[in-house]
C-alpha cells in the first residue's frame, strides 16, 4: 500500500466501523440485520467523503480536462452559440 494513501484507507475504514456501531448499538430495526446494512453503508458513505475531502480529490466532474466555460460578452447573443 502506498504510504499517501494509508490515512485515506483509515478515514473509509474507520468510516465503516464507526457506522456499523451505529447500526448494532443504535439503530432500531425489526430486523437487526438492516440496521446493521445500513448504519455500515451511512458510515462507508461518510469515510470515502471525509477521504475525498481530506485527499483533495473532486467528487463531481472531470478532473483531467481543465475545462472552463467563459461567460458570454455583453455583446455577444446567445442565440449565435447554436
């Protein structure tokens, strides 16, 4: 394992153990089972937010194209885009 990625794979696993505590000791299910489902995907969801927030990696688009849309000109007519 790479040695940049160990504190991302604690956040998402930590995650997981933290949310399946929830789900064991806290949540109240019919079916103990789906608290336990539940509380473990609330707390992966959460730890692979937390890593991705802490690594600096984008959750929504496309990091490799660098793309950005220039505002229209004041003069320049949408309609001409087409």
């Amino acid at each position: 394992m790479r040695r940049e990625l160990a504190s991302t794979y604690a956040l998402v696993f930590g995650g997981l153990v933290v949310g399946l505590l929830v789900g064991v000791l806290v949540i109240d299910y019919d079916p103990a089972i789906l608290g336990w489902i539940f509380g473990a995907g609330g707390g992966l969801a959460l730890g692979a937010f937390l890593a991705a927030i802490a690594s600096n990696t984008p959750l929504v688009g496309n990091p490799g194209t660098g793309q950005r849309y220039a505002p229209l000109d004041d003069d320049e007519d949408w309609r001409d885009r087409r």
